[in-house]
C-alpha cells in the first residue's frame, strides 16, 4: 500500500489563517517551534496546529486504503465488504479526531488573530541577530574571579561582551535573572520583544538610489 504524505506535504483548513495571523507560513512556525523561539500562545498554537495535521494525515491514510480498496483486483465477497466497512468506521472515526483538533487549533489561534496590532519589531544590526540567536540556546553572564570581567557564555560560543548584552538588555530584547549571583551565572534569556525579532518576516531593504541626473550639455556650433 502506498505510504500517505509525510506531515510537511498534509496542509488543513487553517494554514492560511495561521499564516496571515502570526505572518509567517506554518513551516516556520514548526521551525521557531524547535528552535525554541515561541512565546507561550504562539507555541501552544505550534503544537496545536502539529496534532492537527497528525489527525489529517490519518484521515489521508484511510482514505487512501479505503480507495485501493475499492479499486483493487481483490473478490467482491464479504471479506472485502467488511473490510470495505472496518476502514470507512476508521476513517469515519479519524475525520472526528480531526475535527476535534481543528476546533482546539482554533481556539489556540483566536487570540493571536483577535490581539491588536502589534508594532513592526525593530531592525537590528545582524551581530545582534546572532546574539539573539545564540541566548535562544542558552546563556549565563558570568564574572571572572580574577579580574572581575563580565562576560555571556553560550552554547554555540557566539562572542557576546557585557556592552552588547546591555545593549540587547535596553532594547527589552533579553532579560536577566539576577535572583542568581554573577560569579555562578546569571541566565539570560529572550523577552517575547526577542523572540519577536527573531521570528518577524525579514524586510527587504531599502530600494537602491537612482544615480544622479547629469546636466545637459549644451553643444555650441563652430
């Protein structure tokens, strides 16, 4: 029997309503998911939408055996009618299932679509983009017991200094927990300003400028 489609292939009825409303497609939204970038709503709607098109895809998978069913060489006998009927009660039963999880996907997408308009998260220099991006895996700022130089320590060993943390820190971008001591690491983590900056639609920049218009020349007869 042929395999149904693998889940990135399987789109539902609220793909383009996901899209439009946290304006990214539902790939990146499974990506930022993974990576860790998500907000508390934006990740609910993220796992919400990823059982939703575990439902389709089974709804994909009877139908397609129901279909070869149908269409096959096999006896037109009662095996065949009650395997005919086995599969149209597990799709019957897969298609609830999927109008289950809509309806929760759904819900978990009302109140992005519902929320005012936020303001375009701001540009910022691609140095801080990578450290955005190394804090999202995890990082303390640390204090050297001998010189006393504070310095962010991260997993992918992106060179973060002190001056671009508090950088990052007055652009409400990261946040610290300074309920720890410096000298075991305070852990610094992405606001949902960050996690915004991160996962905002790139914006194309500006267009290049016209080259300058030279004056005319005026061609005086000899």
């Amino acid at each position: 029997m042929t395999p149904p489609p693998s889940d990135e292939l399987i789109p539902t009825a609220l793909d383009q309503r996901i899209a439009a409303a946290v304006g990214y497609s539902v790939e990146e939204l499974r990506r930022y998911r993974d990576g860790g970038l998500l907000g508390a709503v934006h990740a609910a709607l993220a796992d919400a939408h990823g059982e939703l098109v575990a439902a389709e895809r089974d709804v994909t998978f009877y139908r397609v055996r129901l279909a070869r069913l149908a269409s096959s060489d096999l006896p037109a006998d009662h095996a065949l009618f009650a395997r005919i009927a086995r599969t149209l009660d597990q799709l019957a039963t897969a298609a609830a299932v999927r109008d289950a999880k809509r309806s929760v996907a759904a819900a978990a997408l009302a109140p992005i679509e519902a929320a005012a308009p936020r303001q375009a998260p701001p540009q910022i220099a691609t140095k801080d983009v990578a450290a955005l991006l190394a804090i999202a895996q995890g990082a303390k700022l640390h204090e050297h017991l001998v010189t006393h130089r504070l310095a962010v320590a991260t997993p992918t060993r992106t060179r973060i200094s002190y001056a671009q943390l508090q950088h990052l820190e007055e652009m409400g971008l990261v946040a610290r927990d300074t309920a720890h001591p410096v000298h075991a690491g305070q852990p610094v983590t992405l606001t949902d300003a960050g996690r915004a900056v991160l996962t905002a639609p790139r914006r194309a920049g500006p267009p290049a400028p016209l080259p300058p218009t030279l004056p005319a020349v005026s061609r005086t007869r000899r």
